[in-house]
C-alpha cells in the first residue's frame, strides 16, 4: 500500500440549501439541496458524486488515450437510481458509459486509441480511479461536531 498525501475540502453555507466548497488550492464549486425547484439549477450534492465518479475515470481513460490521438467525441454518462430504504438514502444500480470516438484518417494513433480503449476503460474502473474505487470497496466515514 502507497500512502498519499491528505486530500480536503471545505463546504460554507452561503444561504439556506446553498453551500460552496472549496480545495486547498482554492478552486471552488456551489451547490445546493434543491434539485431544480424555484429554477435552482445548482448541482445538488448526489450529482457532485456522480460527476465526481464520471470525471474521475473521464481523466483516466483521457490521458490513456488521448497521447495517441485527439478524440473527435469524448462523454461520460453517470446514471444511477437513488433510493429510501431500511439502509437509509443511498444511490443504487450505478452506470458510467462511456461515448469516446477518435477520427478516421488519423492514421497508426487513432487505430491504437480505439484498441487501447476499452481497456484504458476497464483499468480506470478496476484499480485506478480513486472515486468509483472508494465507492465500490465501501469506506467507512467518520462524522464529529468541532468545538467552535
């Protein structure tokens, strides 16, 4: 096991069910709890995780793929079913597909792209991309009230 540096965010409330959050580069991102009512359009936190797992192998496949050739169409496509349970609120049935064409013509680095693909695809979800990885395994997640 490789141990790596922390990582951290830190979600403020800016209004009633509006948060930003921001890295410790200072990069930051809104969202809310609404989803869609009162003509919200912020991402809600459930679609924070599902861009969070889609972008996530979305860099793994790109730097796969894209050292051989420029893709012509490049999308991911997160989908999953939330849910009420006895276990609570949860996501189930969770679907990345990807969307990845590389032009004709484009010679030897557009034929490789295509054929490494697929497999670009399979090691992001099976060992590389630390979201989906997380989510799958499971991780336990501590929660505490600091003393203000």
């Amino acid at each position: 096991m490789t141990q790596d540096s922390p990582r951290s965010v830190t979600v403020e409330r800016i209004s009633t069910g509006h948060f930003v959050a921001t890295n410790a580069r200072g990069a930051t991102i809104t969202f809310g709890t609404s989803s869609g009512a009162h003509g919200d359009s912020a991402f809600t936190p459930v679609e924070l995780l599902l861009a969070a797992i889609g972008g996530c192998s979305a860099a793994d496949v790109d730097v796969a793929t894209s050292r051989h050739a420029e893709p012509a169409t490049f999308s991911v496509a997160v989908t999953g079913d939330k849910v009420s349970d006895e276990l609570g609120n949860r996501m189930t049935g969770l679907r990345v597909a990807f969307s990845v064409t590389f032009p004709d013509g484009e010679g030897d680095g557009a034929d490789r792209a295509r054929t490494i693909l697929p497999r670009a695809v399979r090691t992001s979800h099976d060992r590389l991309c630390t979201v989906s990885r997380t989510v799958e395994i499971g991780t336990p997640v501590t929660v505490t009230i600091e003393d203000s």
